[in-house]
C-alpha cells in the first residue's frame, strides 16, 4: 500500500483480521483519504476513529465503520472525529446485532473530591458539530438517545437510525421540524415511535422520498393514524412497510386513489404482515393505480387469494407495464388463476421470485411462457406441483433468462419418478436449463457436454488444456461473470 500514496477510496469490508493498528499505517502513508470503508472488521474500534481524525481531517468525506460489541467505541472518539473531520458528508457505524457505547467512565480520568463533574457530551451531541453531515447510519446503535441533538445538522438529508430503540416518538417529531430537506429516513423496528410522529414527518419533511417504518405494532401506530400519515407525503419514491401489523386493504387503497393522479413511488414493500387484512384487493389497487411502480414485495403475505373478483376490464394491465421486479414468495393462497392475473398485469417483468407457492401447477409455466418473456431472473424453489414438461413449456417464450433456480418433478408415461432441482447462473441460463431438464437431469452430463464443448469451441486446444480453456469461455460467454451450476 505504501505505493498507492494517492490512494483517495479504500474499501477493506470484511477485513476480520485487521486492527486499529494497521489502520494508523495506513493513515500515516496514505494522506489523501476521502472515503474509507470498513465494515464486519470486528477488531476495529477507538484506535480507528482516532487515526481518522489525527490524519484524515481535512481530506475524509466519508467513513463506513462496523463494530463488534466486544469492541465498542467511546463518545470521546466520536466527539474527537467530529471536531476534526470537517468536510466528513458521510457516516455509517453500524452493528447488525446492536452496539452498546462505552459509559463515560471508561475513558474519563476520576475528578478528585474538590473537582466537580463537567458534564460529558451525548453521541448526539458530538455527531452535531458536523455541520456539513449529509447522511447518518447509526442502525442498531441500541444505546444512542438524544436524538434531537442532531437538529443541529441542517444539512443532514438522509437519516437510518433502523433498530434504535431509544429513539422515539419526541425526538423524530423535534428533527422533522428542523431538518426540512430529509429525503430519506429509516426507522423500523423502533418501538418507541408512534403514528402521531409519522404523521408530522408527512407534514413537515415535503421532500421525503425515501422511508422504511417496517416493524410497527398495533400499539404504536392505528390504521387511521398510518393512512393520515402515508397520504400526507406527495414525492415518496420508495415505501417499506413490512410488518406493518395495522395495515390493511383500506390503508393502501385510500394510499393508492391519494397516489393515483400523480404518482411518483417506484419501490413499494408491504411483506409478511402479520394480520390476515391484506388480501388480493390491495394487489389490484397498486397494479390500477401505481403507473410508475417498477418493484413490489408482497412476499409471505398468506392471505393474498383469489377470493376477489378481478378486473374484467384490460385497463389496469396497462398502468402496470412499468413494473420490472416482483416478489410473490410464500403467498401460498394464490393459485394458478391468481398467477395467471398477476403475469398479465406486469408482463414486463425481468425478476420474479415465486417461491413457495403450493397451489400452482404447469398451468402456471404456461402463464409465464406466454408473458414472461422479459424474464430474466426467476426463482421457483418449492412449487411442487410443477412437472418437466411444464419447464420445457415456459422455455419455449422464456429464453432470455440469467439466473434461474427451480424445483419440479419428472414425469414419465404419467408416473412421477420423483424431484429435480437446479439453480443456473449463465448468460445462456434459458438453453443450459433446457438441455439439463432433456437430458434427465445429469448434473455431470450438464457440465461435460455443455461447458467443456464451448470450450473446445472456443480453441481450448489439447485435451489437458480443456479445463482452463472451459473456464475462460463460459466466461466471456457471461459477459465476465462467473457462472456456477
């Protein structure tokens, strides 16, 4: 490293063995640091900060830092970052599994008997004196409060404080007053937040595109009072309500007729909500009314059925052309007839996760085969009611498929010989899936016949030079990726 002295991003994530110490080496050579990134390096901890700070302080613009809980970090360090390193725009210290702060005490000197206390500044408060902070990552900083302390941070416009149990419903309403050019905001699984305060983020951050409150419960937020604050916002762009307990049919119906005439959202997910309270009626609404939704996850919503009369009319197959991903896994109420419905309202799909999906059959291939030609990635593992012939059915239109994983079984003269499954990542997924499912499912055949071939096509030369030759055909025929079977 010592020859890349202007070296300006360095990204180490998942460096397990590296310490505060290399970190100070690496500081010293290289003096030009504007992002560095070292998340899941469990032995990092104050040293870092500090060698950010020291070395860095007029160059850094963004750190990416995760800790172990054995390795927390001190208020002090962070207080000293944030005097330091003035031009830092970007912050992330997260732990996916929470991270306590080390108490004061730990790294303040006892005063003596005639000496008062001077009181120590919060993580809140340190984070403050970064006045040109534009995003804050503090997930599962379970022992972070005093959150409206960083409505000092006027230019802070994207805040992800998910799993922080201390922030609640007080100090989000006293940040959406004061930082009005929030555009993205997480806080799921925040227990101490309630619907009252989503109701004035709606109010007061106008230009809000981005925001994830997954995980409220009953307790925390009414069905009237997530409808108040979800027509309330007029420019959101993604929306992530999973596990939403009180959402409902009537809350995203009311949200989609508010969305209807000028609809801005592209990402909408509402998966696994625990009620039975979303139903197939919700699905019909967003394809009807969402005109601009390219991503939707439904996923493991069980309640999703076919109970519902669908649209006679083909109006609202239009209005969902522009969707691109959807994820359907583990709605094991819709059947062939749900499939076929949702596959003509969004034929131009390129990912589709199916998953789980007890009640459809090669009725539901077909379906596929006749809409989803655009597919490009598609996983199908435990529909067990599908059949190879199904399979070949759907690669008769599908053929332009990257990545496919699929479960099915092999029928012969009416008898079920038993299961087969394949997962395939290839530029060619659609034809390798096709010779595998006509040759009986020889995984070894598969690769012999289908890779070594192209690369003896491809001049692999002499029979010992096959492999490598093998190997740097399927290469270029996936467009530099790396293909596996």
């Amino acid at each position: 490293l010592k020859a890349l002295d202007q070296l300006c991003v360095l990204d180490i994530d998942g460096c397990e063995l590296i310490t505060d110490r290399s970190v100070v080496e690496i500081a010293k050579e290289m003096k030009f640091m504007q992002v560095f990134s070292a998340p899941n390096c469990p032995k990092l901890s104050n040293g870092t900060l500090n060698a950010c700070a020291k070395y860095w302080k007029t160059t850094l613009k963004k750190l990416v830092l995760s800790f172990s809980l054995q390795k927390s970090f001190s208020i002090q360090s962070i207080d000293n970052l944030a005097q330091n390193c003035t031009r830092l725009r970007t912050l992330e210290l997260v732990h996916v599994f929470g991270r306590s702060f080390l108490p004061t005490h730990e790294f303040i000197a006892s005063p003596s008997p005639t000496q008062p206390r001077s009181p120590q500044p919060s993580v809140c408060q340190s984070l403050s004196k970064l006045k040109g902070l534009q995003r804050l990552d503090v997930t599962a900083s379970t022992e972070v409060s005093d959150f409206q302390s960083l409505q000092e941070c006027q230019t802070l416009t994207e805040l992800h404080a998910g799993y922080c149990t201390k922030l609640d419903s007080r100090s989000l309403s006293t940040l959406s007053h004061a930082l009005v050019n929030l555009h993205t905001l997480c806080v799921k699984y925040c227990a101490l937040v309630d619907g009252n305060a989503l109701i004035s983020v709606s109010k007061h951050c106008v230009g809000l595109e981005s925001l994830d409150v997954s995980g409220m419960k009953a307790n925390q937020v009414s069905g009237d009072e997530l409808q108040t604050a979800l027509v309330g916002f007029q420019n959101l762009k993604e929306l992530v309500l999973d596990s939403v307990a009180t959402l409902n049919d009537g809350v995203i119906d009311a949200f989609c007729k508010h969305s209807l005439s000028n609809s801005t959202l592209q990402r909408l997910s509402y998966s696994q909500i625990p009620s039975n309270s979303v139903t197939m009626r919700s699905l019909v609404s967003v394809f009807h009314s969402l005109v601009h939704l390219k991503s939707l996850d439904i996923s493991h919503n069980t309640n999703i059925t076919i109970s519902s009369p669908f649209p006679t009319t083909d109006s609202h197959k239009l209005r969902a052309k522009s969707l691109r991903s959807l994820n359907i896994t583990g709605c094991k109420d819709i059947s062939d007839r749900g499939f076929r419905y949702v596959m003509e309202s969004c034929d131009s799909l390129s990912t589709l996760s199916c998953s789980q999906l007890e009640l459809v059959t090669d009725a539901s291939l077909h379906a596929l085969s006749e809409h989803g030609k655009s597919l490009r990635y598609l996983s199908m593992v435990g529909c067990l009611r599908l059949t190879d012939c199904g399979v070949l059915k759907m690669l008769e239109n599908v053929v332009v498929l990257k990545s496919v994983s699929i479960q099915f079984s092999r029928v012969v003269n009416g008898v079920t010989l038993g299961m087969d499954s394949i997962s395939v990542n290839d530029i060619e997924c659609s034809r390798v899936l096709k010779y595998y499912v006509e040759t009986g499912g020889d995984s070894d055949s598969l690769t012999r016949e289908w890779y070594t071939d192209c690369g003896a096509q491809s001049g692999g030369g002499q029979q010992g030079e096959r492999s490598d030759s093998r190997m740097l055909a399927v290469g270029l025929r996936s467009g530099g990726e790396n293909p596996a079977v």
